[in-house]
C-alpha cells in the first residue's frame, strides 16, 4: 500500500514500510520469529534487547573456541556419568519422603516375611541416608 506523496511514514504501525530494503528484507526475516515469540509471552522489545546483546558479541577468539571444543569433547564422553548422576540425585530427591514414610512399617517386620520390593526400600534406604 503506497504512501501518499509529502506524508511521513508511519513508523510505529508500519514498521516494515518503513524501513529501507536492507531492513526490509531482515523484518520479514525476523516477523515469523516475532510472531511466535508474541504467542509464547515474550514481547518485542525483550527480543530486540536479546538481538542486541547478541549484534554486540565479540567473535570468539581460536583459543576460545578450542576452548569450548574442548568441552563440548568432555561433555560427550561424560555423558553416560552425568546421566546417571542426574537420574540417582532425582530419585534421591523425590523418593526419600515416600520410601522414609514406609520405613517404620517395613523394619518392624521379621526379614523372612519382607517382600523383593520391601527389601529393595530398604537397601535403598540405607544406601542413600
């Protein structure tokens, strides 16, 4: 839609119109991301201080970037650790309530009458107090 000759650009409303075509070509570049950015509650001017703050970035200097390779190298072999790290720290966190609950019942009982389960609380319990 043309503007009308001697009148100013809309640059609130029409923020692409008004935009040279350098601009132009990065806004309709930038819309799709802007509009699911919209939709996930985050506004526009969050997202142009991120693309500022991300313009502004240095490029990483060789030693740096071997640096993060490096790490990345690490990451990948540590991988399997650091999973089960993860996973042992998530059980401890959320089934020591539940098994510490069950306890009191379970270590009442004669060990001949203790179920699998029962057994397995219990090793569990005492391997993570």
């Amino acid at each position: 839609m043309a503007q009308p000759p001697g009148k100013l650009l809309d640059t609130i409303r029409r923020p692409v119109a008004a935009a040279s075509s350098l601009h132009q070509s990065a806004a309709n570049h930038l819309q799709p991301l802007l509009s699911l950015a919209q939709r996930n509650g985050v506004n526009r001017r969050c997202i142009l201080t991120l693309l500022a703050s991300a313009a502004a970035i240095p490029e990483a200097s060789e030693s740096r970037k071997a640096l993060l390779q490096d790490y990345v190298k690490r990451s990948k072999e540590n991988k399997e650790k650091n999973d089960k790290e993860r996973l042992d720290d998530f059980y401890k966190r959320n089934y020591k309530d539940y098994f510490g609950f069950m306890e009191g019942s379970v270590r009442e009982k004669p060990a001949e009458e203790l179920t699998e389960s029962e057994k397995g609380i219990l090793a569990w319990l005492d391997k993570n107090k």
